[in-house]
C-alpha cells in the first residue's frame, strides 16, 4: 500500500528527479530504515542472550540453530547500517539518487525498493554479471 505523498514521487515529472521534496522523502525513509535495522539487531542479540533453561538434547540443538540463524540476520542488518548512513551523506552532499559509476539517475521505483542503491540497473546488472562469471 503506497502513501499519498510516495505516489506523488513516483509519478512526478522527471524534470522534478531528486527535488528538495523527494529529498525530504527519501532521508526521513532512510532515517526510519536506520531506526528499524538498529531495533532488530538490538531485538535479535536480546532473544540470543536470553537462553532458556533445555536440559533436551534435542531443544538445546534448535536452540543454537536458532541462535545461529539470529546471528546471520545481525550480521546482515549490521552491514546495511553503513549504506543507510552514506546514503543519507549523499543526501547532505546533493549527490543521493545518482548512479556512482555513470552519473545517470538511479530512478525513484528503484530507489524506494532499496533506497540505500548506490547504481542504475544497468550498473548493478553488469556488476552482478561480472561477480556470477568470475563465481563459475
């Protein structure tokens, strides 16, 4: 379900790309990202430290199974708290929304999918080319 302000964005002229209003927009959803990717790693190391009591064999292994897959969703929700944060320095810098590599817009559909996109698709698609082929 889209607000009525993200509608406005996304079908806004392209002439108003990167406005102080889409600005606006995208730094408060930055915030509010970065407000909620620290509030699961904090809810995810809490649940780790309260280990109940399993004399069962079998509890205590899904337990540390759990606790393992707790541990792989910090450790990913940690490094997306420094792209939300150079995303909004970039936002500072008048630079948010701009491909790093072409200088071309990223695009507000794709933006408000991960507005922490660094590259067009274009860019990305090719990077992610590259990493399969060097991968295989």
């Amino acid at each position: 379900m889209t607000s009525a302000i993200e509608e406005k964005i996304i079908n806004a002229p392209e002439s108003d790309y990167m406005n102080d209003e889409q600005l606006a927009f995208f730094k408060d959803l930055l915030i509010e990202l970065h407000d909620t990717t620290r509030a699961r790693i904090k809810e995810a190391k809490e649940e780790m430290l309260n280990q109940p009591d399993l004399p069962d064999f079998n509890d205590r292994a899904s337990w540390e199974e759990q606790c393992e897959l707790l541990m792989r969703i910090v450790d990913r929700e940690q490094k997306l708290l420094p792209k939300i944060q150079l995303s909004l320095e970039r936002i500072r810098l008048g630079t948010y929304g701009y491909c790093l590599e072409t200088g071309e817009p990223i695009g507000v559909q794709r933006l408000m999918a991960r507005p922490t996109a660094e590259y067009c698709i274009d860019v990305k698609a090719c990077q992610e080319m590259k990493e399969h082929l060097i991968r295989s």
